[in-house]
C-alpha cells in the first residue's frame, strides 16, 4: 500500500514511512491510494471470525508489504494481551441502544485498543538499529496514558507528553503522570489541547528540529491509530444481526469517528455516524452549518473532547472535496491566515449524507449519566454520556451503537456528583493511584517545549 497527503497526491510513502513521520512533510495528513471494499458475501464470513483475525483481515491490506498477514497477527495478538476481555471489547444493551465498550485495556480508554498495537510496531521497526526515537504527542488526557503504558520502557525510544496544566481529570492526570518508566517525559502546558497540539504540529513543520531528534508520533494524525480504531466497528456490526446500523461517537478530534467512515467506504451498511460534542462544538458547527471557525476552548465534564481543532476532519475534507487537494490546501490556508473557511451548500449536502452532528451541554450530559444509572444501574463517563444523548436526538428505523470511549471511574468527581454513588475501582488502577507523580509545568511557548526536548531527547 501506498501513501499521499491530503495537500498533495503526488506524494508517495510507503506504510512504514508514514507511520515514523506521523504528518505528512506539507502538513497534511497521510491517506492509503487504495481503499479495499468488502462485498455482503465477504462481511457474511468476516461473522466466523474472532477480534484478533478480523483485525488482521480487516487492516492488512493497509500495511502490506511493511507487515504480512502473518506477523501482523502475531503483532496484534501480544499487543492484545493485557485486556481484560477476551476479545477486547464488549457489547452491552442499554435500554433501546448498545453500549460499545473501548475501555477495558491497561489504561481504561478507548486509545488503548491503537496504541498497544502501535507500542510494538515500533518495538519491530527499532529493532535493528540503534537510533533513538523521540515521539512528542499532545493529549486531552486519555492518548497520554495509553502512549506510555505502550512505550513505556522500550529500548530506544522516548515519549515526550504536553498536557493542558488543570484542564484535564485528576484521575487522567495521575494514571498518566504515575506509571512512566525512564524514557517518559510529561510536560503540562500553561493553556489548552489546541494550544499542545499546535505546539506538536510546529514541531513536526520544522524539518532541522525533527530530523535533529529524529521525532516520530501517536496523535491521531498517525494512520495507523485510524486503522487499528476501524476494527471495532465491523466486530460490533457483525455481531448485531441487523443489516444497518448508526454509530454514536464522543469525538473532539474526528479520529474516532473517521475510522468508522473508514469503514463505511471499505462496504460497511452504517446508516449515520452521529458525531457528538460537548459545548466546544466545532464539529457540530461545520457539519450542520458549513463554517469552520475554531472559538475559545471551554472547560466541560468531558475534559478529553474540549478541543476547538479537529485535525482529522482535513481527512474527511479531501474527500467532501472530491480529492481535490489543491482545494483542501487552499482552506487549511483559509484556516490559518483568516482563522476559519466555508463550506458550499453542495459540500455541506455530502457531509450530512453520512454524518449527524449534536451538542450536548454539561447539564445535559448530567442528566443523562443519572438517567442512565437511575433506569439501569449501570454508571457511563461524561463522554460516552453525550453519545448517548447524541443519538437519542436523530430519528432512525435502525439501531444505534454508542461507543464507550473510557471508564466511569477516571471521573470520578463528576460521577459521584451525577448519580451520588461512588465507583469500585478497576483492578487496573489498584497500585497507581498511590505513587507520586512525575511533571514538568512549562509556558506555551514552541521555543521552551524544543529546548526542553532537545536537551532530554539523547537519554534513554
């Protein structure tokens, strides 16, 4: 398989090429030259299969020849091993909707399911050489702690880590700042996620400081957190009997629910994918609206979407655009220099066909945490909570999957605050929540986040 940009299909990168650079060198975003579609009859024997094998035939196609079938498998199975379902994931009927369950790896998020996978790509492309690796990634509070539960340790690797300072849960924060080895660094910034991620694409953008720290990443700009997030969408279809279906997802970012576009364009009967913000809704704006104007971030209950850029909407872009990417260069200009760019009516027409956007508010996604506990007993986190309101707002014949990004517990506050129980802790956090932890606070500022990188990035 090979790989352009979404600012420039003449680029031609091969998977393991895009997975060490992360972003493209123009700063777009790296796209496969061929999506493989599955027919009826294929999705009929894709049924038979468990996680690990429908991953392999679900993703292969994307990494050949970097990995064949047979050592991807080996690959995706060890990266499987701590979780604590057999198959990774878990469906749950909650009321008239299912409950998809992401949150049952070492660090109780949804990212764990890419990120396991990608702590061992690296490891299989490090292997035989000896130069160290620095990945800087910026997190809203779960990437950061599945990053280094996955890398944590690794030879010749090191992790650097920008967190916006008290703008994320203490439970986050301390999973996070507590169970790094030596080769992690934890930098909280004085300002938001955009303000991290901006930091980290800046860094990317200069060639001299990424080749000079040989810099790598695991944002979910990187490809292969896309791939590895597409399987759960076709596991949870294919146990459902049904012969479409919507998907709610909690999404600040857009690399969640791109996947399961993904997997929409690879023959997947998704009927709509219900894209649900909190009140930093620039998702919501764009998709019902046209008009991408990033505002100011607003602190929510659900900490892990208040992001007001979404980096992966450039991908669904290229193709609203047609695959223009003359066109998607010139807005992602439009959105730097003038701070938005606009939509036409027919762009937004082919946006709406596959998406449905809400907001919900703080008191909203309150709300639906005690109606939830309240009528089932059973306790979902602020983020899964505005996909289920999301997707009770959207008319349909069909059934709806909510994906449950995280686990109650890590907020915890805003739990017991909802419904006035407290949580039993998961075995996974049993001797974490103990230890002391480990960060730097630094300004927002490019220049300090470099010197800083540059002078730790030799260790490991």
């Amino acid at each position: 398989m090979k790989y352009f940009s979404t600012r420039n299909k003449k680029l031609d990168f091969d998977f393991k090429q895009i997975f060490q650079r992360s972003l493209a060198p123009d700063g777009g975003l790296f796209l496969p030259k061929k999506i493989n579609k599955f027919s009826a009859k294929d999705l009929k024997q894709l049924e038979k299969l468990n996680y690990i094998d429908l991953a392999v035939a679900v993703i292969a196609s994307f990494c050949e020849p970097t990995f064949n079938k047979k050592e991807l498998k080996i690959l995706i199975r060890k990266s499987y091993k701590k979780f604590k379902k057999k198959n990774v994931v878990n469906l749950v009927s909650i009321n008239k909707d299912i409950l998809l369950e992401l949150y049952h790896g070492p660090t109780l998020a949804f990212k764990d399911i890419a990120m396991q996978c990608i702590g061992n790509i690296y490891e299989e492309f490090n292997k035989d050489n000896n130069e160290i690796t620095n990945i800087v990634v910026a997190t809203s509070g779960d990437t950061g702690a599945a990053a280094i539960s996955a890398l944590s340790d690794r030879k010749n690797i090191n992790l650097f880590i920008l967190h916006p300072y008290n703008k994320i849960s203490k439970i986050q924060r301390k999973i996070m700042t507590t169970i790094g080895g030596k080769n992690i660094y934890n930098i909280a910034i004085n300002g938001s996620f955009d303000d991290c991620q901006k930091i980290v694409k800046q860094m990317f953008a200069d060639n001299l400081f990424r080749q000079t720290i040989n810099m790598s990443g695991v944002n979910s700009i990187n490809w292969a957190r896309i791939i590895f997030q597409i399987v759960y969408y076709f596991y949870s279809f294919l146990r459902m009997k049904h012969k479409k279906i919507n998907f709610s997802v909690p999404t600040g970012n857009f690399g969640d629910i791109y996947a399961g576009y993904m997997a929409k364009k690879m023959g997947l009967p998704i009927e709509k994918l219900i894209v649900a913000t909190n009140e930093n809704d620039i998702l919501q704006r764009v998709i019902n609206k046209g008009i991408y104007k990033p505002t100011k971030v607003k602190t929510s209950l659900s900490p892990s979407m208040d992001i007001q850029i979404s980096s992966n909407f450039e991908r669904l872009l290229f193709y609203v655009l047609k695959s223009n990417d003359s066109e998607v260069k010139k807005l992602m200009h439009n959105l730097e220099i003038k701070g938005y760019f606009k939509l036409n009516k027919n762009q937004k027409k082919i946006i709406q066909k596959d998406f449905a956007a809400f907001k919900v508010t703080n008191k909203e996604t309150k709300k639906t945490i005690k109606k939830i506990y309240k009528k089932n007993n059973f306790f979902v986190d602020p983020h899964t909570a505005t996909g289920f309101h999301a997707a009770n707002k959207i008319k349909t014949k069909y059934p709806c999957i909510i994906l449950g990004t995280a686990h109650p517990y890590k907020f915890l506050e805003t739990m017991i605050k909802a419904t006035g129980k407290k949580i039993k802790k998961p075995s996974q956090l049993s001797k974490l929540m103990a230890r002391k932890e480990k960060y730097n606070v630094l300004s927002n500022n490019t220049n300090i986040i470099k010197k800083y990188i540059l002078e730790k990035h030799y260790e490991n």
